[in-house]
C-alpha cells in the first residue's frame, strides 16, 4: 500500500474505528475508491456492523479488503460482517497485529487471509459475561444461563464447521475436524494466540501481510487513542 492509498483510507475510513479510539463519530461512513474498509475497534459492536456493512453496499463491486485490529465483540455484529463478506466475489481480510474472537471469526470468511509476522487469530467460541460458554453450562446452576450458553454453542460451531468447509473445499473430514477443534478453543484458552504459520498448516490460504498495513493500524491508534 503506498502512502497516497494510506492517506486516503486514514481520512475516508475514519467513521469506522471504534469509541475507544474515536471519542465519536464525525462522519458517516464513505465508499473508497481502493475497495478497503478499516475495522479498527476494540469492540465490533452493532454501530461498527451498521457502518461495515453500509461501505460494503456503496463499494458496488465484487471485491473487498477489510484490515481487521480488535478483540471480538458483539457475536450477531461479526456475524453480519462475516454473512456479507461471503457475498463478494473476492474477499481479503489483511490482519497486521490481532483479530481475535469475533475478529477471526469474520477472517476466516475471507477468500484471502495476510497476517504480520507477529500477528494472531484466535477461538471464536462465545463468551457470555466474560466466561465461555462452554463453562457456564457446565457449571452454572442458572437453567435460562445454560440454555442461553448451549444455544450460542450450537450456532457458532454450525457456523464455524460451515465456514472451515467453505475455505477448506477439497480437505477431507478431519482435516476440517482439526481446523474446527484449533478456532473452537477445544484445547486452548479462548484469548490463545494463534500464529500465521498454524493457520497455513491448517490449509487456510494466508500470506504475510506488508508492514505498510501495520503502519496504517499505528496511524488510527495514535491519531484518535
């Protein structure tokens, strides 16, 4: 990316960084002419998804990049981001430091995936009041909390072992089983870092990602912290 591209994303796609570093919004969301939206945030929340999905609609073409830096969030607003990178005939998700959680969750439905040298993914098993679900239904005594935690397991491991299969046409079934075990967090905490050279392994198709994007993610953070 040269800097009239980076300059050009920094002042256009301003609108989609998150509150905590932009303390708020001073314009709505803009198309760019580069086909790269910024997911900058600590936090996808429904706003973030509102904004993403309306620079998608205005992009009016079949090709998309989104440079992801955040920890998650809200599990229907990655999923919408998630649902609408599918419709593109090629999509990139160029990830220069973290994309965790919800994060990785709209990564892996990218056609493309670029990760910096130091960057990771991670589980993208829910979390409900900051204990895995998982957890919560085995241990909480609550009825409603465990039918809560069992319905968001349900829904994310669909959606994950559909998402594997779709990136991982032509892998046989475990394969998929040990793609689908490594980003359901089956032996690992759910914040575990997952390198770029285990995704390869994995048969995801990821590329090391140019240190311009990582300057890019600088640029927001230390323009708007």
């Amino acid at each position: 990316m040269n800097r009239t591209t980076l300059a050009a994303v920094l002042l256009t796609g301003s609108a989609l960084v998150g509150a905590n570093y932009l303390i708020r919004r001073r314009t709505r969301p803009q198309a760019l002419p580069s086909k790269i939206i910024p997911i900058i945030t600590p936090v996808i929340d429904m706003g973030i998804a509102e904004d993403v999905l309306e620079a998608m609609a205005q992009l009016g073409g079949d090709e998309v990049t989104v440079v992801l830096h955040t920890s998650g969030g809200c599990v229907a607003s990655c999923v919408l981001i998630a649902n609408a990178l599918r419709e593109f005939r090629a999509s990139t998700a160029i990830i220069p430091y973290m994309a965790m959680s919800g994060g990785t969750l709209i990564a892996l439905n990218a056609d493309r995936i670029e990760m910096g040298a130091s960057a990771s993914l991670s589980a993208v098993d829910p979390v409900i009041g900051g204990i895995r679900a998982r957890h919560l239904k085995a241990d909480d005594k609550d009825p409603s909390l465990q039918a809560l935690a069992r319905e968001y397991e349900k829904a994310i491991g669909t959606y994950l072992k559909d998402t594997i299969k779709a990136r991982l046409a032509h892998a046989d079934e475990q394969t998929i089983g040990r793609a689908f075990d490594v980003f359901i967090g089956e032996h690992a905490p759910h914040e575990w870092p997952i390198r770029r050279p285990e995704v390869a392994a994995l048969g995801f198709p990821v590329d090391p990602a140019k240190r311009s994007w990582g300057m890019m993610v600088d640029a927001y953070r230390k323009r708007w912290w």
